[in-house]
C-alpha cells in the first residue's frame, strides 16, 4: 500500500505528534508499505519547499516563513494536489492536534481528489469541542467517507460527539518500541524515587507534580520520597522558583531533556512514574515507563487510562486530592508497590508497534471500503 501520511508538525520540530508519526512512518515502511511524508514543519538546514529523507521516508517540506516558524501554511493546497496526484497513492492519512490547519486543508484535498482518507487525532478537546462542533467539519468529514480514530478513548469522547452516531470513531493507539524500554532489575535502598517526562508547560502540570509530591512526603514524613522531572520547556523558570519556595533541593531534581536510552536507565532507577496532566490524549511517556516496570499514578479522565488499569498495572485517581491518596498508597505499601512492579516486568503492552501497525492497515482498509462506497451512492443518484 502506498501511504501518504500528513501532518502539520515532524521532524526535527520534537513533540508528540512528530514523533509518532515518524515511528509510524518507519513501522508501516518496515512491513513493506510504501511512505511518504507531507509537512508544514521546515526541515533540516531550514529547508521550506523541498523534500529531503529521514530514515529513508521521504518527507515533502511545504512551508513559509511565519514567527517562530509556526508549521502553516494556507497555500500549500494547491501544490499538495497536484503531489498527491502525482504520487497515485493508495491512501491519506492526516494527524489531527487541537488546531491543526495544514492536517485540515489536507483532509479537503484527499477528500476532493477521492483518495481513501483515514483521520487521527492526537488531542484531547476539552473546552473547544464545543466552537469546533459547531463548525461542522468532523461530520463533515464522515459524511464524506472519512475514517475517523482517536489514540485513545478519552480523545475519541468529543471527536464522536462531533460526527454524530453514523460515524464510529475508532480507537488507533499509539505504538512504542518494546526493546526499547525492557524491564531490567532494580535496586531497593529503601528511597523511593517518583519520576515523570514531559514538556514542561502549563498543560503538562509540571507545578501541579511538584505541589502533589511535596505533599506526599509531608504525609509519610517517615519515608525518604523523591520527585525527579525530565524533560524542558517555557515552564522551566517557575519550576525552580517553585522548588526554591519549597525548599526542595534535596528531594527534587529536574536535569532536562534526555534521550530514549536515558529515559529507560532513570526508569529503572525509579519506583513510581506520575503522569500529572488531566487532558493527556494518551500518554506516551507512561506506557514507556509502565513497560520498563514501573506502576503508573495518572487521572482517570486521562488518556493514559486507556491501557492502565486501577490496581492491575497503576493507580488512577479522579482528582489532586485523590493523586495524593494514591501516590501515599504506593509509598506507604511496599507489598502494592512491588506487585505492580512485578507484574509490569512480566506482562507487556498490548500498543507494541507490529500489534498497532495492523491497526493502521485495518484503519487504512476501513477507509478505502468507505470511499468506494461513497462512489457507489454518488453513481447511484445520478
């Protein structure tokens, strides 16, 4: 199958979204698809209009000169047509964020030229569900032939909500590399060591994390607990301000970004991964961390409750108050602690990237019979 994958933001722009759809790009090239890749993001050596390789995919830069170099660009349709058609692909597939205008212009275009198209979002859509259902464009979308996905069934809530019943929205988790995060042994000193990655922004609730840690110790003031944060963004400086306020220098680290083989080398070091963040589509950081073992601390209404279970592989919460509770249980109860552990380290994930490319297939395969069959009421109604 020829894929044409599109997305506002990719690589070497670093995010979420890029990162995945890279890997996905990868995977589905490794199971013998065809991939090329379209993007508003300027690639390597500021390259705008052009098409460069990473990895051996071939990505198609269409971007302008914007502050910051935002990944827009409202001229880029055109050119976009006249490639896809070029390139006879067998299907379309765009990666939704919350505004995602190039991933938008390129589901009109896939959809105006008839290409089997297949629609995933990345983002959960808290308050803007309801000014982006009024616009009409997700049902739109379906009614043309669209197969809609979500990676996980909290993102998946308000995008069904939008299409309306005759328009399922499946779920399309993201995938991980399970050599990659292999559980390995761990050393019991008797600290225990919290940890979590993430961007550190305002929707990540990096300050949220320290408040709910510190008062976790003040809780079980008899165990040595510790909170350590990777990752960087705009937060950074409040972060440490924050910190300094609660005298947490011996408790709290945040040496910033780190690589995939570092991430794994402090999760083996760790005994608990907390995923603060209430609109977490899904939570990639935390399956990583619950692959290497480790048990999960996150909201209920996150996305990372699509593969933690309460009490099996983590604990969920419905709120602060009750983040706190669980985060006391795992301190406070050894035998929990390392029964969730064990049972991480003997019991893989299920989002493992062979299991979600055939999902994508299967995805790709929905759309395509959704567009015949649209052809097929268009030529009955003439």
């Amino acid at each position: 199958m020829k894929v044409a994958l599109l997305s506002d933001c990719y690589l070497p722009r670093l995010g979420g979204i890029e990162v995945q759809v890279h890997d996905l790009a990868r995977h589905l090239q490794a199971a013998g698809h065809e991939v090329e890749v379209f993007t508003a993001t300027i690639g390597p050596a500021h390259l705008r209009i052009g098409t460069d390789r990473l990895d051996g995919i071939p990505v198609h830069r269409l971007a302008i000169t914007l502050p910051k170099d935002f990944p827009i660009n409202p001229f880029a349709p055109r050119t976009l047509r006249h490639m896809l058609q070029a390139g006879r692909f067998d299907v379309g597939h765009a990666h939704m964020g919350v505004v995602s205008p190039f991933a938008m212009d390129c589901v009109r275009v896939t959809q105006g030229l008839g290409l089997p198209t297949a629609v995933t979002w990345h983002s959960v859509h808290g308050r803007s569900a309801d000014w982006i259902g009024l616009t009409g464009y997700v049902r739109r979308w379906g009614a043309r032939g669209a197969a809609l996905s979500a990676v996980s069934t909290v993102a998946a809530a308000p995008i069904q909500r939008m299409a309306g019943p005759g328009y399922p929205v499946h779920l399309l988790p993201n995938g991980i590399e399970g050599s990659d995060w292999a559980p390995g042994t761990r050393e019991d000193d008797g600290v225990i060591r919290m940890i979590s990655a993430m961007r550190l922004s305002r929707r990540k609730r990096p300050l949220a994390l320290l408040e709910l840690v510190d008062e976790v110790r003040r809780r079980v003031p008899e165990r040595d607990v510790r909170l350590e944060i990777l990752g960087d963004g705009e937060l950074r400086p409040r972060l440490e301000r924050r910190a300094a306020e609660l005298d947490a220098g011996e408790w709290f680290n945040a040496p910033g970004r780190m690589t995939r083989k570092q991430l794994r080398e402090r999760y083996l070091a760790s005994d608990v991964y907390i995923s603060p963040a209430t609109f977490e589509a899904f939570g990639i950081a935390a399956l990583e961390a619950r692959t290497t073992g480790l048990p999960v601390v996150a909201p209920r209404r996150s996305g990372v409750s699509t593969f933690i279970a309460h009490g099996v592989n983590g604990l969920l919460a419905g709120n602060d108050l009750g983040m706190v509770e669980a985060l006391v249980r795992l301190v406070s109860d050894d035998r929990l602690r390392r029964r969730i552990t064990e049972h991480n380290t003997a019991q893989q994930p299920l989002e493992s990237w062979p299991s979600v490319v055939e999902l994508v297939t299967a995805e790709y395969q929905r759309a395509q019979r959704l567009e015949r069959r649209r052809r097929d009421l268009q030529i009955a109604t003439r």
